[in-house]
C-alpha cells in the first residue's frame, strides 16, 4: 500500500513537473521588437508564469516624464490582461480595497506585440492578470523614454 501511495505521489510530482516546465518552454522570446537606443530599460527580459486565475507583476520607477514601453510575448492560443497602476493604486490592490481612478492600462493582450504609455515621474506596477483556467506563460519586459 505504501508503495502505491509513494508511486502515485511521485507520478503526480512527475507530471507537475512536465506541464510547468513546459509552460515555461511556450512563450516566445522579444528577440523581434527592438529597444529605443534612448531608452532606459526598467525592467529586464524575463520570461514568468501567471498562475491559473492569477497574476504576476513588477514594480517600475519612472525618474521624469517617459514614454514606456512594455513588450511582452504571451503563449500561443493564450490571451491575459496587461494592466499597469500607480503606486498608490497597487497599495489599495494589495489591501483589498476597490482602485481609485482608472489604471493607466488595461488591456487584454496575446501574441508578441508592444503596448506604449505616457507617464508623469512616479512609482508604477505593471501587472498581467491571466483569468484562465490554466497558468500561462509570458515573457515581458519595460523600457522609458524620457521626453
């Protein structure tokens, strides 16, 4: 009995394992959009897994007014919402409160593509909200152009 339990666990950790990875192995490179020489790249290149019904993010700081670009690359077949908030709207987010005002961004995005933003200088979140029923994989990245 012992030995079922611990194959059918170690079967179940296996199979975990190769749709992650996977997943992971999905989503397309940005080899294909380029980066403003001028700008300013705040956030790198990463490649993330937005959990099923979940999401993933990272913080920006942005020094002057900026054209900021977020480029990213969802898995194929696959759609998630990119959002973007200020700082003060990330800390409502957080503490379970509705946002004050409207993000900078929401839009839903898939494929590989550029979204592009004016912001005033500040603290910034870009978020990207999969509301699938299966995690999704995205490689994103954000630059500024001061102007």
């Amino acid at each position: 009995m012992k030995i079922l339990l611990r194959q059918g666990l170690a079967g179940c950790f296996a199979l975990l394992a190769i749709v992650f990875f996977s997943c992971l192995a999905l989503a397309d490179d940005l080899d294909s959009i380029p980066i403003d020489p001028q700008a300013t790249v705040l956030c790198a290149e990463q490649t993330v897994v937005a959990p099923a019904n979940g999401a993933v993010g990272s913080p920006v700081s942005v020094t002057s007014r900026a054209f900021v670009s977020i480029d990213f690359a969802v898995q194929p077949g696959k759609q998630v919402t990119l959002v973007v908030l200020s700082s003060a709207q990330k800390q409502q987010m957080d503490a379970g409160q509705p946002i004050e005002g409207r993000p900078r961004v929401r839009a839903p995005i898939d494929g590989v593509a550029s979204q592009s933003i004016t912001v005033d200088p500040g603290e910034y979140y870009v978020a990207i909200l999969n509301a699938d029923a299966q995690p999704v994989s995205i490689t994103y990245r954000v630059s500024a152009r001061a102007f």
